[in-house]
C-alpha cells in the first residue's frame, strides 16, 4: 500500500494545500491591493510550477528541452499578451 | 414556409442567381461525370479516406488554387466598380460583401491553404521522414479546412455574404449594424478551419522535431524546414486567439452576450484588439514559408549555398517573438495615447530589421553566383525589390504619429498587397512551378511560365502603386464610389488595368498547367534543377513510403554532398516498412462539423445538437479504435524501387 | 511496434514518444486560449454596465469546495499514473475512478454556482463583466466535462486491454490534460475570485 504513496507526490500535495491555503489569506485577512495580488502571483506561480514538475513529469523525458522551451515561449507570449492587452485597452487608453 | 425564409438572400441580384444556377449545374456535372466514370470507389480510397501527406499537400493546393479564383474574381470586380468615378456597376451592399469575402478568401482559405500544400508535400520530404507525426490528424486538419472553406462560400447563395469587412470591426459586425447571417459564416466557418489549422500546427512542430533523419541535427535543417517549423510554432500560439475572439463574437451574435456590444459595459475595440494579437502574427504566418521558399530557389539557381544560414535562423527566430508585439500598429488612431503608440511604434520598426538581414543574405548569396534565369528563379528576383517597397511603406505606417495620416486609406491598401503579393503569392507560384515536377513527374512549362511571371509582376506594380498615390490623397479604402471632382479617378483606372493584367497572368498559369499536362516530356530524372536538399534523392513519382532506405545526414546540404563530395546518402539495406492505415473518420468528422456550423448560422439548434452528437461519437470511435497500420514487406520495396528506376546510393 | 522495456510504457514506443510531446504542444497553444480569456477578463472586469460585479455576486464556500476537489483530483490523478507504472492494474482503476468523482463533483458544483448566478441576475446576456465571467468559467468547465468522458473512456479500455503500452500512453496524455486544467483552475481561483473579493 506504501508504494502507491510516493513521498514526493505526498508532499507536492501538501504544499500545494499549504499555497491554496496562503492564497486564501488574501480573503480572510485585510490587505492592500498591491500586497494581496503579489501573495497571489507568487502563490499562483508556484502552484503552477509545482503541477508542471512534480506531477506533469515535465522533465523525465528525451524532450525535456522542447517541452520546456514551448512551455516558457507559451508563458512569455501568454503574459504579452495579457499585460500588452491591459496596456491597450486600459492603462494607455484615453 | 417561415423556416425557409431564413435562407434567402437579403440583397439579391442577378449575378447572384446566376452564380445559384452555375454552381448547381457544377454540383450535378461533377457527380454525374465521377458516376459515369465509375470513380467513386477510387475517390474514397485513394483520396478523401487517405492519410498521405503528399495526397493531402496536392489536395490543399487545388482548394488553393479554386480559391484563388474565387477571391480573385471578387478583386476584378472591386477595381472595375472603382475603375471610373460614380460608377453603377455595383452597389454599396454588394461592394462591401465582395471586399470582405475577397479579404478572407484570399488570406484564410487561399494563402493558407497554399502554404500548407508545400509544407505538407514538402517537409517530411526535405526531412527524410516516412510521413508526419499524426497521419490521421493531417487528414482531418485538411477536411476541416475544406469544409470549413465550402461553408464559407456557400453564404453568397444561402442566406447572405458577410459584409463587415475581413476584420469584420465590431458593432459594425454586432447584430444591430449586420442583421443578415453573413457575419454568421464569417464567425463560425473561419472558427472551422482555423481549428485545422493549430491541428496542423501542432503535427508540424512534432513531426520537425522529432521525426529528421539521423545526423540532421536543428542546424543542419533546410531553410524551408526551419520557416515551416517557426510558422508551425506562430500558429500555435497566435491560432487560439483567433478561437476566442471569434467565439466570443459568435456569443455576441447568436446568444446576445455583450463582449463587443454598445451597452452594458460592452467593449467594440476588445474585439479589434483581439483580432490583431492574432493578425499580426497571421502576417508572419503567411511570409515566414514564403523567406523559406525563398532560401531553397535562390541557392539553387545560383549554384551556391545559402549566405549567413545562422543569421538566416535567428532572424526568423527573432521574429517569432517579435511578431507577437506589433499588434497595435493596426490601430494607433483609435484610442490609445501616445505612451501605447510610442511603444508600439518602436517595436514595429524593430521587426523590419530581421527582415532586412534576410534581404541582404539573398543578395549576398547571389553575389557571384551562376544565376540560371529560371522561372522559380524570376519569382525570387522579382520579390526582392517589390518587396523591398512594400516593406519600406510598412515602416512608414509603422510610425504612429505619421500614421494619422496614412491610416485607413489607399496608402495602406498599396502597402500589404506589395507586401503579401510578392512575399506569399510570388512564393507559392515559385515553389509551385519547383516542386511541380516532384510531384506530378512533369515540368511546367518555362516559356509560358516567364510570361505568367511578366504578366503579375508588371500588373502588381500597374494595379497597387497608383493606390500610394490616391491613398495620399485621401482616397479611403472600402469606398464604393467617389465623385469626379476627387481626382481619383485616373489612378483607380491605372490600377483596373493592372487588375487585368494580374488575371491574364493566372489565367496563363492554368493554362500552362493544362498545356504541360498535355505536352511535357515525362522523361524527366527525380531531380531535374540540380537541386541541394533531400526531397530530390527520392524517386519521382515518390512512393508511399517516401524513402525506401532512411537517409544519412551530416550536412545542411546532403544531397548536394552525395551528387558532389560521394556522401553515402542511402547505406544499409530495405527493411520491411511500417505505414499507417486510411481512415474515412477525418472526411465524415469535417462534414458534421460543416453540418453544425450551417446549424448555428442559421440558429437551428436541433440539428446543432445532432452534430455535435455525430462530432461526439467520432471521438469516442477514435479514442476506442485500435489500429496499428500495416508493413510493406521487403519484397514488395525492392519491386517498387526497381520500378521506379532502380535502387538510390 | 518497437517497445523499449528500459522506459515507462507510456514512453516505451516511438509512437508514443510522439504522442506526448504532441500533447505538450497542445497544451502551449491551451496556455493562449486562456491568457486570452483571462486578457479579456481583466478587460471587461470593471464593465458591469447595469448587471452585478463580482464582489457583489461571488460567494467563498463553494470556491474553497472546488478549489480543493480540483487539487485533490490532481493529486489522485498523480497516483493514479504512479500506479500505472508499477503495473498496479487495481489501484490505477481505482485512483482513476476517484479522480473522475472528484471531476463529476467539481462540475456538479460549477453548475449550481452557474444557476445561482442566473437567479442573482448575472447571466450571459447581462454586462460585458457577466458576459466574459461567464465564458471563462464554461470554457474551464466545458474542459472538465469533456475530460470525464474521455477519462471514462479510458478507464474502460485499462479495464478492457489491461495497461498495455498503448493504454498506458493515453492514460499517461490524460493526466497531464487534468493537471494543466487544475493550474487554470488555481488561476481562476486567484484572479477571477479573490481578487475580485479582494
């Protein structure tokens, strides 16, 4: 029964409840908008780094590399776009 | 009756229904001449159930070339509406379905499909695969396409043409402003073939990375392979922006959401701004093949190897990146301050110099080359100035503050189509009358082909230079008519005469299809241009199987160093040869989705759930479906090689 | 087919090998469909028009609920391949199974807080904020749903085949489908919800 438990999968479980759990801080505690959203970007972040490592296997196989680049390009444009869009549409739209 | 009523044509007219008959007399000629000659049977086999890449790269470029007519037939009419001032050869309605539809056709379903033609015979080719990735997801990227593309023009005959322009800019494209169900189509059949296309993508990238032959290492690719691997990537993350935007606009229209709406806090320049994170990328999309084209002829014909290859890389690495941050410069005039244009602007003007390396890399690679004037060859040569020009204006309109007055006129009209004719359509005539001869075992012919090329680089010029011109002047785009007083009148008459000319030069090119089919000498060798790269060391016609023996590499040239330097390209012996299975699954699948998407144009919502349903079991057949294709015994290779011209050193 | 017995079966074949990085490709292009969503979301956030903002209509407890089934699924998912590779047949079914409940519940819970919206008065039709709350939520969800019947399907054909190369490779694509919903989720649950009730 012990095997089907890997300590490391056990343990990224509980750290992403202990991050889940730190995010919602945001709601229960009272905090300035600027120090909630960075608690969320880092919390959000590292959650998603945890899936990608620990349980997506991202880096166990011959393609690591290209699973990796296409990761990070998909990231990069995917915030581009986001904060590019934010820039257009709000923040320099008079 | 009520229910038929939706299907009617809003703005009738008489060229309308007589497109209804001729269309219909062609639906009837084209199955009563496949009964009569009993091909049914070989139709489905051979082609609507195949999984071949070399089939599916030929059957992209008939849709592209039937497309390229059908928007090209809508560009004769545009320049002739404008030829003469208060003109009455169409009116405003039907003036604005046909540049609309002229826009999408030409860039979605023509410029598209071409690139995907080459890139699918091509690529496995150049990269000594057996096929791609997913044989069975190239099949059903194409079938969508194609349905994707009949649902689209079906809607000058059902129900109405789209009218809001390619961009189809909201609230113009919102319900209140399009009521007729072209917008509909524009929403919904782009969305069906644009999910072909990030399929394509994705099958492309894994089929680049992980299918080459052994010793070709990522820099010892052909320069075609690196800009459909870079295009690949574009697409996959540019592709569903599209998805999103267009479902978004779908939501609008169909179930009354307020995304791009006047009220309720909806956004009409969300939709502007989505369209172009997609559409800039679009542009590199179309162009990158095109540089990659580019790169395989001029080395050919100039019988020296690429200039600069590593600079040759990065700069289209860089402009994958770089194409994603331009987006802006497709609408400084419409709200952002001068902080966002700033940026923008100066990225814009960032891009121009990757493209500039590439220019002089080609001029570099000439530089005391042979030059053999071929037409391939011609092609190339005469993109380079002409692009030269439409790029130049490019970064003129790329300067925000100059922007203001360039924006939305002639100018701007002149500059894209310099940019996209020689840099797409230039492209594909080349690399069409090149890799002709790979696939059909014939060579077009070259008389007829240097008139073609004569006719559409002196017509590009006649038709798009005056628009520069009235474009300063401030002739708008998408004006149907100007009055006589405006001056415009002359230049539009310019550019109608190069309209004509531009047509005769297609029409030549079908005709030299026809005469070479006819004429052409079949004894021509599998390499005919003396060419460099790997898809010529197999045989013509290729075999199913594409190479018999997998090649060796350890050049970005290997072919050339096995014709030159005694390179051994082919060592070892046949080996039995693994191939996968036809399938009809993609063809029916792309059907139903043609059927659910004429369902959600005209809100028929029975018979969009039934689709769905049909999509739905398709899945499931797949997801259960065992199937692990079939071996060509050894026996049976050597028979074929030694058919089609003995064993390959 | 060529079966490498030094990897994991879901490696074990060329084909499979294939497959994989296909769906990681896949999932860079699933990356930009949402930023998308989300990009329009930051857009539309603050334009309710006449309709509800989020904090007006966002409640916590069924958020913690999703949140941590979703979590839980992913962890289970998580063994579920583990089992897999050690051939465990049972306990792949069974962590699969759990997974699939925990997915069925998560929706389950979507569909009523998507009622409960259109009770308060936040439906589709509503503002640009309902509008792009909405679809951002039906799109995660939609995928969700879509994966319960291709897990199923899976699930039947382990049960069926046993863990065979083939199966093991469309199980393994199939976790990695469920964890990257998972990371979409946790993006929701910060950037949708609590910083909307922030």
């Amino acid at each position: 029964m012990k095997e089907l438990f890997p300590r490391k999968q056990v343990m990224g479980f509980v750290f992403s409840l202990v991050l889940t759990i730190v995010a919602l801080l945001v709601y229960f505690l009272d905090m300035s908008f600027a120090v909630g959203m960075t608690v969320l970007l880092l919390t959000a972040f590292t959650q998603a780094g945890l899936q990608l490592i620990v349980f997506m296997h991202a880096g166990e196989s011959e393609d690591r590399g290209s699973i990796y680049l296409n990761i990070y390009y998909g990231v990069i444009i995917a915030l581009l776009t986001v904060f590019g869009t934010l820039l257009a549409m709000i923040w320099g739209y008079v | 009756m009520d229910f038929f009523d939706r299907f009617a044509i809003p703005h009738p007219s008489p060229v309308i229904y007589a497109s209804m008959v001729a269309i219909a007399l062609t639906l009837v000629a084209i199955v009563a001449g496949v009964t009569y000659t009993k091909k049914w049977g070989y139709l489905w086999r051979e082609w609507l159930t195949t999984v071949d890449h070399k089939r599916i790269g030929m059957m992209y470029l008939i849709s592209a070339l039937l497309m390229l007519f059908r928007g090209g037939a809508d560009a004769i009419m545009m320049r002739a509406q404008t030829a003469l001032p208060e003109n009455t050869l169409l009116d405003s309605q039907h003036y604005n379905e046909i540049f609309t539809t002229h826009g999408v056709v030409m860039i979605i379903f023509m410029a598209m499909a071409f690139i995907m033609a080459l890139m699918n015979f091509v690529v496995p080719l150049q990269i000594g695969a057996r096929d791609v990735a997913f044989p069975r997801l190239n099949a059903l990227s194409f079938w969508l396409y194609f349905w994707g593309a009949m649902l689209f023009n079906i809607s000058f005959v059902i129900g109405g043409s789209p009218d809001a322009g390619w961009t189809s800019y909201f609230p113009l494209a919102g319900n209140e402003f399009s009521q007729s169900v072209g917008t509909n189509y524009y929403m919904i059949a782009i969305q069906i073939a644009g999910l072909g296309t990030l399929i394509t993508g994705i099958n492309f990238i894994v089929t680049i990375l992980k299918m080459r032959a052994p010793g070709m290492k990522l820099m010892k690719m052909p320069m075609f392979t690196w800009s459909a691997l870079i295009t690949n990537l574009i697409i996959v993350f540019a592709f569903p922006v599209l998805t999103v935007a267009l479902a978004m606009g779908t939501i609008d229209r169909l179930f009354g959401g307020n995304f791009f709406t006047t009220t309720d806090g909806g956004m009409d320049m969300l939709w502007a701004n989505l369209f172009w994170v997609w559409g800039h990328p679009e542009v590199y999309i179309l162009i990158l093949p095109a540089f990659g084209i580019y790169s395989e002829i001029i080395p050919t014909f100039a019988r020296r190897n690429l200039y600069g290859y590593k600079s040759m890389v990065a700069s289209i690495v860089l402009i994958s990146v770089l194409s994603f941050v331009v987006w802006v410069h497709h609408f400084f005039t419409m709200g952002q301050g001068a902080m966002v244009n700033s940026i923008f602007s100066i990225t814009t003007m960032a891009i121009a110099i990757p493209t500039g390396i590439k220019i002089f890399n080609w001029l570099f690679t000439l530089w005391k080359g042979k030059i053999t004037i071929t037409v391939p060859m011609l092609y190339s040569l005469g993109f380079i100035p002409i692009f030269t020009i439409g790029g130049v204006t490019g970064v003129m309109l790329g300067m925000s503050a100059a922007d203001y007055q360039y924006h939305n006129t002639m100018f701007l009209v002149a500059h894209f189509h310099l940019v996209i004719i020689p840099g797409v359509v230039f492209a594909m005539l080349a690399g069409l009358t090149y890799w002709w001869p790979k696939m059909f075992g014939f060579m077009l012919n070259e008389r007829i082909g240097k008139l073609s090329f004569w006719l559409i680089s002196i017509g590009t010029c006649v038709a798009f230079f005056p628009m520069f011109i009235s474009g300063l002047d401030g002739q708008a785009r998408r004006m149907y008519t100007y009055s006589e007083a405006t001056g415009f009148g002359i230049w539009n008459m310019i550019s109608f005469v190069g309209a004509i000319m531009l047509a005769a030069g297609f029409v030549t090119i079908v005709y030299n299809i026809y005469y070479s089919t006819r004429y052409a000498s079949r004894d021509i060798s599998s390499d005919p241009w003396d060419a460099r790269s790997l898809e010529w060391a197999t045989h013509t016609p290729v075999p199913d199987y594409n190479f018999a023996i997998t090649p060796q590499v350890n050049s970005s040239e290997a072919f050339w160093d096995s014709k030159k330097n005694g390179h051994k390209l082919f060592p070892g012996n046949y080996k039995e040869i693994h191939m996968p299975n036809n399938s009809g699954v993609p063809f029916i699948m792309s059907a139903i989705f043609f059927v659910l998407g004429f369902a959600l144009v005209f809100s028929i919502w029975i018979l969009a759930v039934i689709a769905l349903l049909g999509i739905f079991a398709c899945l499931a057949h797949r997801s259960f479906e065992q199937d692990h294709g079939y071996h060509i015994p050894v026996e049976e290779v050597k028979e074929t090689e030694e058919k089609l011209g003995g064993a390959r050193q | 087919m060529k079966v490498d017995q030094t990897k994991p079966l879901e490696y074990s074949t060329e084909q499979n090998n294939l497959n994989i990085l296909g769906f990681w490709m896949f999932l860079g292009a699933e990356i930009m469909l949402f930023a998308t969503l989300f990009a329009s979301y930051f857009t539309l956030e603050g334009r309710t028009g006449s309709g509800p903002s989020g904090s007006e209509i966002f409640e916590i407890t069924p958020v913690i609920f999703e949140t941590f089934i979703l979590l839980t699924s992913s962890f289970t998912i998580g063994l579920g391949v583990h089992a897999m590779r050690l051939m465990n047949k049972k306990a792949t079914i069974a962590f699969f199974s759990i997974t699939l409940l925990l997915g069925l519940a998560f929706v389950g819970f979507e569909v009523v807080e998507f009622f409960t919206y259109i009770e308060e008065g936040a439906a589709l039709q509503t503002s640009a904020f309902t509008s792009i709350l909405l679809s951002t939520l039906g799109t995660h969800g939609a995928h969700v749903t879509f994966g319960l019947f291709w897990g199923l399907f899976i699930l039947i054909q382990i049960k069926k085949r046993g863990i065979t190369p083939e199966t093991a490779n469309k199980s393994f694509i199939f976790s990695l489908y469920w964890h990257f919903l998972d990371v979409v989720w946790i993006f929701i649950f910060s950037f949708v919800y609590l910083k909307g009730m922030m």
